[in-house]
C-alpha cells in the first residue's frame, strides 16, 4: 500500500468531521483553537505519541460536541486538556500554535528521514538490525530504548544537519550595535540566521552534501542539536532556541523507529533508489518538493 506521509491526517477526517458537524460552522474561533488536533488524531492512528491526550479529547470536547446544540455551542477551549499535562509547560495562548508548528516541523523531518533512508536501503537495513538487536519485534519502541540506538541518533543528526525544517530561523533584533567576526551589525538590525548554510559549510563538514549518519558516530557522536554546538544548531540557541525541541525530537525519534522496526519499506513501481526525488521545496519550512511515496510491508504483529 502506497504511504503518503503528508495525508495521515485523512484517516480520522471522517470522525473529526463527525464532530464538527455538530457545531456552528460559522463559528470562526472554534475552528481554529480545534484545527489543531486532527495531527495528534493521526499520530495515534500509527500507534504512536499522544494517547493520554487523545484520551482527554475524547473525554472532553467530543461529547461536548456531540450533545450541544449547533446553534449555541461556544468554541471549545484546549486549556482544560492541556491542564492535566502540566509537564508541557503550555498556556491556553501557546498550546495551539506551539503544537501545529511542531507538528509540521516534526512531520517535515520525519519525512525526510523516511527519503534519505529509501535513498540508502543498506543503511535502512542497518537502522533496522539495531533496533532488532536492541528492542526485537515483540514490544513497541520505548523512550528508553532510544539511548541505545546510536544509529538512529545519528540519522536523526543528519537529516537536521542536511534538511533542517525551518532553514531560516525565527528574525532576531540587534538591540545594540554588535562587531561579530569583524561585521558590524548596527542596532535595531533584523538578524536571520541560515541555518541550511551552517549546515552545509564545506569549511565545517565532509562532503557537506551527502548524507553520512557516520559522521556522527564515534568521534562524531557529542555533536548535538540543542544548542552548544553551533554548526549544528536546526532548533535555535540561546534563550530562544525552540521550546518545542524536547518533546519534538521524542516525537521524531519514536515515530522513525517504529516506521522502521515495524514495516520493511521499498520504492512503488519499479523505481530505483538513485531515482528517488530528493528536490526541496524552499519556503518557511523545508519540504520536499514532491510528497514521498513508499510501499510499506508490516512485518510483525503486536
């Protein structure tokens, strides 16, 4: 069956439908604070993160959209969800967006992954005979088990390395004058950081722009994205290096595991992997410019 990775949302759009017909649909404000769980809704779909909060949404907004009448239903407010996952640190304000941004940066890299591994089928091979040595096929991937997946890790730090997901980070202000490096850059000046340069500076990395999980092995292997290394900083540094990094990257992490423990993955129609299409479609987030397709084959049942 042919895997589109940027449509895993469709399989719980006839539910998620279901729900909001119920509602007013003129109702603006509800669209938009409940627009943002139809990703979690998919996630689960694949048997992955968010269960607890699934199980809170269909505790608490589904039946309160379900029985209110469609004239006089109120725009229903994610911050009582979210109140009993206090450990996310998220306001009724921030909850919506800084879920959907990662969402969307999670999915792109998660993508990207899936390509550059069709791309290197020895190195998915690879990827997979670890996670069998460490994990077996007769449990789901665990948060614990990530430690003891170098390799994983290691495709993980270079698809950020090669495919950031946003590749211009967010603008900062200069709020005074600054020399940097023998530049001067004035007060009040707009500063955006390239991160998909940093990324590919020959001066810093190997064949900057091939895709070498190895160079993050070994030696290679304190190189980290969370802010102390600058030649690899896809998250931010500093005092606004992303918030969503933590939960994001468990996200990623556990998802291109168990998309690889759990299916053995080939190219549709005849297609090699030389022939697979790896052209990015540049914008605020970095995308493929056409959506993967891939043949997926479970191999275990749970």
């Amino acid at each position: 069956m042919v895997q589109h990775f940027d449509q895993l949302e469709s399989h719980f759009d006839q539910r998620f439908d279901r729900i909001q017909i119920h509602v007013n649909q003129k109702d603006a404000q509800y669209q938009q604070d409940m627009g943002w769980i139809r990703g979690p809704l998919a996630f689960r779909a694949m048997g992955f993160a968010w269960p607890s909060l699934l199980a809170s949404w269909s505790k608490d907004a589904e039946p309160q959209s379900l029985e209110a009448h469609p004239q006089s239903v109120p725009h229903l407010n994610p911050s009582p969800i979210l109140a009993r996952h206090g450990r996310l640190h998220l306001s009724s304000r921030h909850a919506p967006s800084r879920l959907g941004s990662m969402r969307e940066t999670s999915s792109t890299t998660l993508e990207w992954a899936m390509a550059e591994l069709l791309r290197r089928p020895e190195l998915m091979k690879r990827a997979r005979e670890e996670i069998i040595t460490v994990v077996g096929f007769e449990r789901e991937i665990e948060e614990s088990d990530i430690s003891k997946l170098p390799l994983l890790q290691a495709i993980l730090k270079e698809t950020l390395r090669l495919h950031p997901p946003v590749p211009l980070l967010l603008p900062h202000k200069a709020e005074v004058s600054t020399e940097i490096n023998g530049y001067l850059v004035p007060k009040n000046t707009q500063v955006l950081v390239n991160v998909w340069a940093i990324g590919r500076d020959e001066q810093v990395w190997e064949k900057p722009d091939c895709f070498m999980p190895e160079r993050f092995m070994e030696a290679g292997s304190s190189i980290d994205f969370r802010g102390q290394h600058f030649e690899l900083i896809p998250f931010g540094s500093g005092r606004r290096i992303c918030p969503g990094l933590p939960l994001g990257v468990r996200m990623v992490q556990l998802m291109l595991a168990s998309l690889i423990q759990s299916f053995e993955w080939s190219l549709p129609d005849g297609m090699k992997p030389q022939d697979l299409n790896l052209n990015e479609q540049f914008g605020i987030t970095l995308n493929l410019a056409s959506p993967l397709k891939a043949l997926a084959i479970p191999v275990r049942k749970m």
